[in-house]
C-alpha cells in the first residue's frame, strides 16, 4: 500500500508543485493519475517512486519510506518515465544488463511482451529505433520486471493505435492480486477500461481519488434525456448521439463511467464535485 | 551489506553505460543537475594541467606553443561527446532507481571513475596534444612532425601524472558532494591547483629546512599523493552515507 501524508513538495520557494496531499493507495488495482499540464502528476510519481524527497510529511510505500531507497523497495518498484533512455545497445544487451537488478523479471515475458508489440528482432540497437518502438521495449521490460508496484508516466505517448491496445491487455494480463500500477496520462481515453480508480489533482492538492465503484455510484454517465433536473448536470458535451451529460446520480442508475467526462465535469462544476464524493 | 554480485553488475552496467562521471545527480536526490558542463570544463583543466606538466616536465626544443590549447578544445569536445547521451535526465533517473545500495553504487562508482574517467582523459588529452603539436608544428614551421610523440605519451602515462590524476578527480569528488554551487567548486578545484603547483616547492623546502630525506618526489607520487586521495574518498564515501541516511 502507498500512503501520502501531509506531503508538501516545491522546486522553488515561490512555487508549490504539490501542497498538503493526503492520499492512500491499495493494492490490486491499476489507478489513474489525472490533471492538468504541471499540476505535479509526474513530480508525484518521482516522490513515490524516491526519486524526489518530500519538503514536508511522508511516503511509505509498504514498510519502505522511498527516499532511502532501499534495495528490496526499489526491486519492487518501477518508474517508467515519459522520456526512455536511448542507447547504443541492442535490446538483447540493454535487457541482460539491466535485468539483473530485478529478481522477479522474467525473460519469457519479456519476449511474449514484445512479440504482442510485434518487434521481433532483439538484435537492433536501440538507438535506432523509432520513439514508440523504444518505449514498447521499456514498457515489455517494466512490465516484464514484475515489480510490486508499477508506476508509468504517460505510457501511451508516442504508441500508435493498436499498441496501445496491446498496451491495455499487457497490463491487465501482468496486473496480480498484490500489485499495484499507477499511471499519469492525458490520453485518458486510452486507458478508459482498464483502470480500477481514478485520482485528479487539482492545483497542488487531491481533487478526488474514488474507485470506479464510487465514482458510478455517485455519479451518472450517459444521454441526456432531456427530462433531468439541470441542478444534478455537472458537466454536458455535445454528441452527435446527442448530449452526453454527467449528473450526480440520485436515482441509484447503472452506468460506465467515462474518465474524460469526469475530468471534464471535476473542473467544470469542482464544487459540485467535490461535495458529491465527500457526502 | 554490500552485495559484491550487484557491485559487478553495476560496474559492468557503467562501463557500458558510463554514468561514472563526478556527478551528484548520480547519487542524490534529484537528477536537475546536468553534468555535461562540468565535465566539460573540468577535463580542459586537466588538460591544461597537463599543459603546464608538459611544458615543465618535458621541455623540447621545438616547443609546439599552440598544442596545449588544440589539446583544450579537443578536451572539450570529447567528453561532450561520450557523455551528451548518458547526462540526459532520463539515463540518470534510470540509473537512480537500479536497486543497488548507497555504499554500492559508491563503491562501483569509486572504481569505475579510477577506470573510465582516466582513460577517457588521458585518450582525449594525447588525442588533443597530438593533434595540436601536428597542427602547431604545421602552421609555424610548414612541417608536421610526430617525431617526439613518444615522448609525449611517456609523459602522460607517468607514474607522476596518474598519481596526481587519481588525487584530481578524488578531490573533484569529494568538492562535488561537499559544496552545493558548482562556481565554488571550480574556484576550489582551481585553488587545489594552485597549492599542488607548488607543492614540489613545498617539498623541497621541508627536505631541506627540516631534513627530511624521504621526501622526495617518488615520497609524493607512491606515498603522499595516493595517501591523499585515498582519505578524500574515504571522505565522499562518509558524506555520501550521510547524504542517504
């Protein structure tokens, strides 16, 4: 489990990336970091993950406080990171290097891993592969490491079309009971179905973190049916199916929850929104 | 307790992928500080040290005046290159999180900056050296003359030089951990120069006043010399344990 107390962070003085956040993580469940550009997504990622310290308060992830960097946290921790290292290796030698430092990865995995991302050659030097075929081979390592805790900043970045579907059955298929993997992305659509709960920061601070249970239950995604009460419509955007509408769901109605709507309404209506998931 | 597999497989890693430069962002908390610009400036110095090592140690009658400074701008341009791909963020963020110890990542850190960084200044500093004598010679006398490289190499590879190099880049390691502002560490770099250049005075002064017979300049490249550094990276691996504490 990942628990944030109090956490306060800054580069500069002036300037608090991150204010006063509380927030705690459970295990088991593939969770969705969302926000707007430099509300501090990656930043967080960094304290967690002990590459940054906290100003103030706490992290623990486990029994581990990450800044120590600990070696059995960081074999069970993995950052990947928006940008991927390139260099001159070929993926078979950047693997057996790097492998090494990871007691769970799994070679096997990391070949079925790749050949669902169809690169085939191992033997190509990594510099010069595209973008997007770099970050398949650092995304099938990450994932081939199987570390406790997997945390991926903005993974769809630079994939094309059916990669990121590989991408989603690739984390469902490593995601286990005990894991626990959580990804900052502004492609939330991308990821819509596979993530289990949803944390949005809002100007240095947590403006919800709520499991998708939560969230449908709170709230009602669909088609505007024209007979609901304009009061309950936090957010509305137009369709060509008509008007899709999220509004606090009174009624106890069964929907899917749709991660860009819900960004849209958190911002649009916070208030609104924010009372709606502390009743 | 220090895991001597992961130690190698750190090394071998490095030596790949070399991020055993004098960096702090290796260690430290965050990775903002790039190290291209002090490596860049801090092999020049080198450079120049062998510059004046050259000029004093090997006098030669046809003195390629301009060699030192082909040498310096050699120096820059080399190291840039080697290491502009392993200073981006992401290889360092990358190398951070490897689970491996503090006193591991140092002592993989010690050994590979004793390897790499030598080699990397000793290659660039005669490439540069060679390259300036040639051209020096060509531009002042119209004849390229290699003649006296021997000569040259011979000094660079000189028990004297490799003594004071180790204690250089110990020393640029301990100032590295110690002072935060890297224009002090420069200045402090600089005024280690200073005191070394006269060091031999220094010597020759305590033999003389104090009759001291063993200390001579062998004392200083066997003894003193690795003595020195071995106590300044005693000293970064102190503060570097306090660091991550």
């Amino acid at each position: 489990m990942i628990e944030i107390k109090n956490l306060d962070f800054h580069y500069n003085k002036k300037h608090k990336v991150l204010s006063d956040i509380d927030l705690q993580l459970t295990n088991g469940r593939i969770v969705g970091l969302l926000g707007k550009n430099g509300v501090g997504k990656s930043t967080l990622l960094h304290l967690i993950a002990g590459l940054q310290f906290p100003i103030n308060g706490s992290i623990t992830v486990d029994e581990f406080a990450p800044q120590k960097r600990n070696v059995a946290f960081l074999q069970n921790m993995f950052l990947l990171g928006e940008e991927v290292p390139s260099t001159t290796m070929t993926i078979n030698k950047f693997v057996k290097i790097n492998s090494v430092f990871y007691p769970e990865f799994s070679q096997q995995a990391f070949t079925d891993y790749l050949t669902e991302f169809e690169i085939t050659d191992l033997t190509q030097s990594m510099d010069k592969l595209s973008f997007g075929t770099r970050k398949k081979v650092h995304i099938a390592f990450a994932l081939a490491c199987n570390t406790k805790y997997l945390l991926m900043d903005e993974p769809t970045n630079g994939l094309d079309i059916p990669s990121k579907a590989s991408l989603r059955k690739l984390l469902r298929l490593a995601m286990g009971d005990g894991k626990l993997v959580i990804i900052s992305t502004h492609q939330a659509r991308d990821l819509q179905n596979i993530l289990d709960s949803i944390v949005i920061l809002d100007n240095t601070n947590v403006l919800i973190s709520a499991d998708d249970a939560l969230i449908t239950q709170k709230l009602y995604f669909g088609i505007a049916k024209g007979d609901e009460n304009e009061e309950d419509i936090l957010y509305r955007e137009a369709n060509v199916a008509g008007d899709m509408i999220v509004k606090l769901n009174k009624d106890g109605q069964t929907s899917n929850s749709d991660v860009e709507l819900l960004f849209n309404a958190a911002f649009t209506n916070k208030e609104k929104f924010k009372k709606a998931f502390s009743e | 307790m220090v895991s001597i597999i992961r130690v190698y497989n750190l090394i071998k890693r490095d030596l790949i992928i070399p991020f055993a430069i004098p960096n702090r962002a290796f260690f430290k908390n965050s990775a903002r500080k790039v190290a291209v610009w002090r490596y860049a400036l801090w092999l020049p110095l080198f450079a120049m040290i062998m510059g004046i090592l050259y000029c004093t140690h090997s006098p030669m009658n046809e003195s390629p005046e301009l060699g030192p400074v082909y040498g310096i701008i050699f120096a820059i341009v080399l190291p840039y290159v080697i290491t502009r791909e392993h200073c981006k963020r992401s290889n360092r963020e990358f190398a951070l999180l490897l689970p491996a110890t503090a006193t591991e990542k140092c002592l993989a850190f010690a050994i590979l900056s004793l390897i790499i960084l030598p080699l990397y200044s000793i290659v660039s500093s005669c490439i540069g050296y060679y390259i300036g004598m040639i051209l020096g010679n060509g531009i002042f006398k119209g004849t390229f003359v290699v003649s006296y490289i021997h000569r040259d190499l011979a000094v660079f590879l000189s028990p004297f030089v490799i003594s004071l190099m180790l204690m250089i880049i110990s020393l640029n390691l301990l100032l590295s951990l110690l002072i935060k502002n890297e224009i002090v560490q420069m200045i402090g770099l600089f005024l280690v120069f200073a005191i070394l250049g006269i060091f031999p005075a220094v010597l020759a002064i305590l033999k003389d006043v104090f009759l001291l017979p063993f200390l001579t300049g062998k004392t200083a490249i066997y003894l003193i010399y690795p003595l020195i550094s071995t106590m300044l990276l005693l000293g970064s691996y102190v503060k570097l344990k306090e660091e991550r504490a």
